[in-house]
C-alpha cells in the first residue's frame, strides 16, 4: 500500500508553524482586553465624578432646607400682616367713606318728589357709578327729581353734616319716554222709528306712564369750594 502525505510542506518542514498565528491571535485578543478595561475605568471615572456631584447637590439642597422653611414661615407672616393691615384700614376708614352708600340713597329718596318711583337701582362700587330706571306720573316730575339731583353740585359745604359732603355728578340721562294717548273705539248702532242705523263711536283716552333711565356718579367734597370744571361737565 503506497501512502500519500497531503500536509503541507511547511508544517513537514517546521514542527511549529503554528506559533505565529497562536501569536496573532494571543495579542488580539491582549489588546481587546485592555481597551474593555481602560474604557471601564473611563466609564467608572465618570460615574463617580456624576455620584461626586450628586452629593454635592444634596448636601447643598440639605443646606438650604432651613432657609426654605424660613422663607414658608415668612410668607405666611406677610399674609398675617396683610390681613391686619386690611382689618385697621376698615376701622380707620374716613366716616364719610364709611356711610357713603347709606347716604347716598337717602339722598336719592329724598330728592324724588311724589309721584315718581325707582323700578332699579344698581351701583358699580368700583367706578362709584349708579344705575336707576323708575317711572312717574308725569314727565315734570321727572324734570324736578333731574334737577334735584343736579343741584346737589353746588349744594352748602357742612363739616358737621356728612350729608352735605355727598353729592352727584356726570348726570347721564339715558331715556326718557313720552306717554301716548291710547284711543279705544266701539260702534254701537241705535233704531229710531224708521230711520237707518246711526253709528255711535265711544272715545276713551288713556294716557300711558313716562319711564326713564339716568347714571350718575357719586362724588365727595372735603372742603367748602366751588364745583371744579369736571364737576359741571363742561
């Protein structure tokens, strides 16, 4: 039997002829495993300059806990004191500031003359403003509670009389409506003798009631002086 060697010649002639690729293969596998490490040594590095840094934050954070609940204390103090200020601010409030609502409406009651009525009344506190509709018997009488209520422009100054120091101004008159005559007629028919029917017609005249509406502004004065040109509305 004749036996053939298919290896190559190289191995024949160098028993180790592995050695240089067991070399490549050891180094490779060297230098893989010193990039894993220094990049895992990079990576601890920064996880523990970020940790470094978390625990700065906190202990700062912790630092800063009484301050804020100082701040929370303070807060709370301010409100405290405003309410306190709001408290003495009613209680020290002028006497005319005091009772301007009540009167106001006196006046309003007693400037309108019999025969005139309020339907509504709405103030606007922070513009001082009133709203009034109503109705009258006629429309002199509204003409005499307008005028009423524009004198009180030029109206005595008392220091005594908190009454005097409360007046109107901006007179707005917004509608004034002018009664009608309603005519109600009927036809009645009568018989005489032979004649032909002669028509009757009833006339019944009802005179429908003056409505009107106004705005006026509440105004005080602090002293005996003329009405400022505002005032007047000129």
């Amino acid at each position: 039997m004749i036996k053939i060697n298919l290896a190559p010649y190289e191995e024949i002639e160098n028993k180790h002829w592995y050695l240089p690729d067991l070399t490549i293969t050891i180094s490779t596998l060297l230098l893989l495993q010193i990039v894993n490490t220094v990049y895992f040594m990079s990576m601890d590095s920064k996880i523990n300059s970020l940790e470094t840094d978390r625990l700065v934050i906190v202990e700062a954070t912790n630092k800063l806990k009484p301050d804020l609940v100082n701040y929370e204390g303070l807060d709370n103090k301010i409100k405290k004191l405003s309410a306190k200020i709001e408290a003495l601010k009613k209680i020290t409030i002028s006497k005319i500031e005091k009772y301007k609502p009540i009167i106001t409406l006196e006046h309003l009651q007693t400037l309108k003359p019999d025969g005139v009525w309020f339907t509504s009344l709405a103030i606007e506190s922070k513009e001082e403003l009133i709203k009034i509709a109503g109705g009258a018997l006629d429309n002199l009488l509204v003409a005499d509670f307008i005028s009423a209520i524009d004198s009180t422009r030029t109206q005595e100054f008392d220091p005594s009389d908190m009454r005097s120091q409360v007046y109107f101004v901006n007179l707005n008159i917004g509608k004034v409506t002018i009664p009608k005559l309603t005519t109600n007629s009927s036809s009645s028919s009568a018989s005489l003798g032979n004649t032909k029917d002669i028509p009757a017609t009833d006339i019944t005249k009802t005179p429908d009631l003056p409505a009107w509406e106004i705005t006026i502004k509440i105004a005080t004065r602090t002293a005996a002086k003329p009405p400022s040109k505002a005032d007047l509305n000129l």
